[in-house]
C-alpha cells in the first residue's frame, strides 16, 4: 500500500471513530431498562398519557433517559437523570397559544419558512425557552426564543 493509501485509510479508521461519539448515542430502550427511580418518575409523568417510548443517551457526559409521550393529542418529552430527577421538559404548543411576543419573535426569526411545530422548554420548574421546528425548502431546522420571546444567549 501506499504512503498516501495508508494515510487515507488511517484517515477514514480515525473519522469512523468519532463518527458515533459525535452522535448524541440516544438508544431505544424497554421501560423494564430503566432503572427503578426512573420508572418511578416516569409513572408519575406519565399519568393520562400515550406513552410512545424510552430512550436514553449521553448529553453532555452524562447519561439521561428520556420518556416521549402524548398528553390530550400534544407531544411531551420528560429527561430524566439516573436519580429519578426531571431534568427538562419539552411540551408541544400552538402558534395561537404563544403570548404575542414570543409568536412574533418566532415569525420574525423563520421568516419565510414553515413553522410546523413548537415546544416550550421547562428545566427546573421554569420555563426556559420556546423551540419552533421549521421548514424551509427541504431544509429543517429548530430556533428558539426566550419566554418572553427576546433573542438567547445560548441554545437551551
């Protein structure tokens, strides 16, 4: 093999390394994994609920399990730590149930593009955050405001 075939092959090897590191690593999991203070929490959040799954995964180096439901026709996603600890909250919104600045902030930012779904962000009891799943083209992206609708210092 060649000088340069060698390096290209240790090129590739070392990319396809870091290929899942870089990936949140989120896995599909059987509510029986999860361990017994998660079930616990996950009980809890769950009431009156569709449950439609268990994942857990690696945010930030650490482990999180996260349990993805319906509530009365909308999306809510509860993270939880190993504890049993509600880390964050994800529940789906409306356009029309958005105070006025936040819908406007959020029409503002997409511009032209589809708004096709929006969440608010609790993390410790407080809302944090308003997060708008967008459309442009073939082009899908998230933006998100704050809760009174004013620009972010960082992604939540």
């Amino acid at each position: 093999m060649s000088q340069v075939g060698k390096i290209s092959f240790a090129f590739v090897g070392l990319v396809l390394g870091f290929v899942p590191c870089t990936r949140g690593q989120e896995k599909h999991i059987k509510k029986s994994d999860l361990p017994p203070a998660v079930q616990k929490t996950t009980a809890q959040q769950s009431v009156d609920a569709t449950v439609r799954g268990y994942t857990q995964e690696m945010e930030n180096g650490r482990l999180e399990y996260e349990i993805e439901m319906t509530v009365n026709g909308r999306s809510k996603d509860v993270s939880i730590d190993p504890t049993g600890k509600v880390l964050e909250t994800e529940e789906g919104v409306t356009l029309g149930e958005l105070p006025q600045p936040v819908r406007a902030a959020l029409q503002k930012k997409a511009g032209a593009a589809k708004i096709e779904k929006i969440e608010s962000i609790t993390k410790q009891g407080k809302l944090v955050a308003y997060e708008a799943h967008i459309l442009a083209g073939a082009q899908k992206s998230e933006l998100q405001v704050g809760p009174g609708g004013e620009q972010l210092d960082h992604e939540e």
